[in-house]
C-alpha cells in the first residue's frame, strides 16, 4: 500500500466558552483549539510536532488516536475514515494507533505492577494466557528495563523507568503508529537521552511511524526526519527537518530556534530574541 | 578580597528513616556567593541540589533535617540563629523563587495583596505605600499595566506572568539573595528564555546575587558566572562557566553537558548516562557516580576522591578529564 497511513484533512476543533448571555446574544465566544489543519504521514515517517502550550499540538495528538472527536474534518487511517472505524469500539484500528502520555506518574494506574500493567494489554490485543507473562518480559527488554521491575508499583519506579512502561504499554499492541506526546519534558536531561534513543532505535527496528509531539527543538532535531511547526492552532512552517531548523522561514520558528538553551553562547542571542518575542509574547500573555 | 555574601560550609541534610537511622541526602557541600555574583548549582534530581538550598533558607520540612555545618550569611550562622531573625532574613535579605509557579501563589487572594503582605512584613509603611510598591515591582518584571494587574488573581495570569509575579514578590524587598529554584521548568521554551533573561536584567540592574538551581547545563550557562555541580548529595565540580563548558574535569559534568542535543552538527545517537542516580541510604562507598562512569577503576569505588583545586576550578575525581 502506497497512501499515507495517516491522513488529517481539514480538521478544526472548538471548544464553547460562552455563557447564557453570551449565546442569547449572539456573541461568538468559541475558543478554537484547532484550525483547519492538514497533513499527512507517510508510513515509517518520523514526525516531530513542536509549538508552545496552546499552539493545538495536543489537541491534534488526541483527535488523531480518536480520543477526542474533531468539530469538523476528517482523519484517515490508511484511507479510512476514523470516525467510521470508531463504530467498532474495540476494533481492530485500535491496535495500529497507540499513545504514549507526558506525565507517566498519572499515565499508570498506581496500584497496579508493571507486569500486570502489560499483560492486561497482551489480553487486549488477544495474546493468549500463556504467552503474556514471556511476552510482557519481552516488551520490557525491548525498552531496555530488566525483568526485576515486573512486580514493581509504578510508584517504586524513576520517571524514567516509569516513561518506558509507558512506552512498552504502547508498543505491546504492536502498533503501526505511535503519537508521544512530550515524553520527555519532564525527565532530567540524561534520561532525555536515553528515552530518545530508545525511541530512535524503535523507529528503524520496529519500522513505526511516529508522532513526536514536543517543544523542544534540539530533541525533535535529533530523531525525526520532517518537522512540523503549529502556532494557535495552525501549521505555519513544515518541511524536512533539518532544512527548516537550518533555514526557517517563519518568524515564529525563528523565535523557537532562538529560544533553545545554547550555554555561554546563548547570552548574546537572548538580547536579539527578546526584540522578536516582544509582541507575540505579548498577545500570549495577555490572552492567558 | 572582600567577604562572600553567602557561605555554606560542610553542610549536611539527612533524614531519619523507619528503623531511626539516619540516612544522608546532601554529604558535606561547601561553596560560597559573592556580592551580585550569579551562580549555577547544576546535577539530576536526587543530586540534593534543591534540599541543600531549603536547608540554607531554613525551609527543610519534617522528616529532613540539617545534620551539620554552617551557613554564613552577613558573618552571622544561619543555622543557628532564632526563628524569628530568620524569618526577618528570609523575604527581605534572601528570597527563594521555585518551579511550579500555579502551587507557589495563593489562588484565593489577589496578586497584589501576595505583594504586598511581603512588603508589610519587612518594611514599616502604609497601604497604600505597600501598593506602590507593589505595582513598581510588577512593572520593573515586565508586566504591563502593573497597576491594574494588582487586583488579578493568579488564575487570571499566564504561567510565564505568574512566575513573573513570583519573582516580584521575591525582589520586592529587594534581597541581596535570589534562590531560583528550576524556575522555568514548567514554562514553554519562549517564556523560559524571556524569564532567563529578566533574572540576568534584575541582577544587572539591582545588583541582586542568584543561585540558579537547574538540571540542564547548557540553560545554567546563559546567565551565571560560575557552577557548582552536585551529584549524590556532593560537589563534584565547581568552577567559572567558561572553563566549566569549555574544559569539564569530572566525567559526570562532560556527560551532563554532552547528553543534550545541539541545534547545530551532525545528528546521531545521543550520549547518555547509564544507569540512575544513587538511591538514598545506598550511597556507594567511593565515588558517588563510580557505579555509571565510564571511566572508573577499582579506587573510585572504594575511596571518596577528595575536592582538589586546580587554578580556580574544583573538581573531585581520581581519573579526572
């Protein structure tokens, strides 16, 4: 098959914040999460979706696994409509399309072992009884955490560790795509690194398509191939990733780039940055 | 040379546990802050950066305790000075800003009045003075229309302008000290590098000495003049930025600085640090970090190196870079 595994077309999304007064008048009061965005992901596409809170990057990851239902447009998993697919709630379609959270302490039940954790998620996928706990060991290995964390409360594990379960649980239903939706931000730098090998070595070994969401630059330089720039629910600059990061267009990519921490170096172009942030940090702040 | 504004001096933390032990989470740490001086503590959670600066403000909550040194502060032992001195030094002399700025602010009362309660309880003056000054502080960290803002409440700010309004109750009475704990850690990278930023001015401008407390080296490095490196419960390395980043002794400092990513050069696989932290109560003999560093041998293991001075860098290693 040679279509976009992954297709968005046209979708908006809109959240009502008006009240009675406001409707009875009239007034639009709709804050729009999402507007009009499309794109499409190529299988084996490792994409990086980066844009500060706010810009629909979450949004966009929720409406593409179907947790959240776009107000209108549609999404396309291997040229189907999603929102056909979701008349069968625990179809198969489930399975292709996985998500691993940012916060992994709230990402896991805490009163249940890493163990069981994955092999409730073999039984979903309809692993039989007998296979799950080998099979469970396997996806832990495959996420580099040794067998002795098995019996583990999500509680007695690091963010790390935590973060890889949460990883493993995904993968355990052997998806086609896997959306990450800031996996990272909250790990200390060196656990960065190892979370975003991880992710690099999944991506060529498993062969999966994934969607890193993430505001941090240097990161979705390191792993992805095509970039993806939102700003107040819109794309603004998309292309290959090192060509964008290397020339942007866009003032707002621009600012990005020029936020990234870059150590002694970085004291000069803070001077320069901060002439370009002014206004739009402006809007932002006063909209918050 | 004149007298260090900030001076902490073997200081311990430690933490009785169920069986009445007593397990240490910071080992010892000396370094000092001059007058207006900027200066980065750097090392992964669990390193006691952040327990150390709570035990020099004297915030330390039940179970943690400081289990020994001092901490000079204005020739005086912060340590073991009354609570009620204490509390006159802390807000007015040295103030603390920290990570989550929607926890730090009280969401029932109005930004103003959060400024304000700090100016009354260090400074003798009216209300109204108190407001002035409040409103002049809010406009000196970069918010617009301060006057107005006072009567917000915090939901009503953004994250970046409630850690704003944070450091202006922190600067209000204008500290000699400013402790910033990861104060950009829950903010977008724009507004990250905007508050970077606005604590460089206010230390330029005012004079204000800042210890920056971070995990990420590269972010340290924009606005301090010298870092300390801290890694279980241990200053492992400390130096001027420059020679820090330039030419790091330890092995955890260079593989602290070289597991971020550049947006420059090629791309690969990340360097990473295997392994974690050490866990409380399970320090290694040696080395806190022989267990994860590429380079140890049998001694690192056995024999805590000793903090040895090479020009105005210190580092603590028996196999140094």
């Amino acid at each position: 098959m040679t279509g976009p595994i992954l297709s968005l077309r046209g979708i908006t999304k809109s959240y009502g914040q008006g009240n009675a007064l406001d409707r009875l008048l009239g007034r639009d009061t709709r804050f729009v999460a999402l507007d009009g965005v499309s794109l499409e992901i190529a299988r084996g596409d490792v994409v990086g979706i980066v844009g500060e809170s706010g810009s629909g990057k979450s949004t966009l990851a929720s409406i593409a696994v179907g947790l959240t239902k776009p107000t209108s447009g549609e999404v396309l998993l291997d040229g189907e409509p999603l929102s056909a697919l979701m008349r069968d709630h625990g179809g198969p379609w489930r399975r292709r399309i996985q998500m691993a959270f940012q916060d992994s302490s709230s990402a896991l039940n805490p009163r249940k072992s890493v163990s069981r954790c994955l092999t409730e998620t073999l039984a979903l996928r309809g692993v039989p009884k007998a296979e799950r706990e080998a099979e469970a060991l396997a996806m832990l290995t495959l996420v580099g955490l040794g067998a002795e964390l098995a019996p583990r409360l999500p509680h007695e594990l690091s963010g790390g560790q935590r973060q890889r379960v949460g990883l493993a649980r995904a993968l355990a239903m052997k998806p086609d795509i896997l959306i990450a939706d800031e996996p990272v931000s909250s790990l200390d730098v060196s656990l960065q690194a190892q979370v975003i090998n991880l992710l690099s070595r999944l991506t060529r070994e498993l062969g999966l398509t994934l969607l890193f969401i993430s505001h941090d630059l240097a990161l979705v330089r390191t792993l992805c191939s095509r970039i993806i720039v939102m700003r107040k629910g819109a794309i603004v600059e998309q292309g290959p990733c090192l060509d964008v990061l290397d020339h942007p267009t866009h003032t707002y990519t621009q600012l990005l780039i020029a936020a990234v921490p870059k150590g002694i170096k970085g004291r000069r172009q803070h001077a320069a940055a901060a002439q370009i942030a002014s206004p739009i940090s402006t809007a932002r702040e006063s909209a918050g | 040379m004149s007298a260090p504004l900030l001076s902490i001096e073997g200081l311990r933390v430690g933490f009785r546990n169920a069986s009445g032990g007593l397990v240490e989470a910071v080992r010892g740490i000396d370094f000092s802050v001059e007058p207006g001086e900027a200066v980065g503590v750097v090392g992964e959670s669990g390193s006691g950066k952040s327990l150390s600066m709570l035990a020099v403000m004297r915030l330390l909550g039940s179970p943690a305790r400081t289990t020994g040194g001092r901490v000079m502060f204005d020739g005086r032992d912060l340590l073991s000075i009354d609570e009620a001195r204490m509390r006159a030094i802390r807000g007015r002399d040295i103030a603390m800003v920290f990570q989550d700025p929607q926890s730090s602010l009280n969401p029932a009362l109005t930004i103003g009045r959060q400024i304000t309660d700090v100016v009354r309880a260090h400074r003798r003056v009216s209300g109204t003075e108190a407001r002035r000054i409040a409103a002049e502080t809010l406009e000196r960290v970069g918010i617009r229309d301060a006057g107005k803002r006072l009567d917000a409440y915090p939901h009503e700010f953004s994250g970046g302008m409630r850690q704003r309004a944070l450091i202006a109750m922190a600067i209000a009475c204008r500290p000699r000290l400013l402790i910033a704990d990861e104060p950009t850690t829950a903010l977008d990278v724009t507004v990250q590098a905007q508050i970077v930023d606005l604590i460089a001015e206010l230390r330029r401008d005012l004079g204000i000495a800042v210890i920056f407390i971070s995990h990420n080296l590269q972010l340290v490095a924009e606005i301090v003049d010298r870092v300390v490196v801290m890694y279980g419960g241990k200053v492992v390395e400390d130096g001027p930025v420059e020679a820090i980043e330039r030419e790091p002794r330890h092995p955890y400092t260079g593989l602290l600085q070289a597991c971020v990513p550049s947006l420059t050069g090629p791309v690969g696989p990340l360097v990473t640090i295997e392994g974690s932290p050490p866990r409380l109560g399970r320090m290694p003999q040696g080395c806190p970090f022989s267990p994860r560093c590429p380079r140890a041998e049998s001694r690192c293991e056995t024999q805590m190196p000793p903090l040895v001075v090479d020009f105005d860098q210190r580092f603590a290693c028996w196999r140094p870079l």
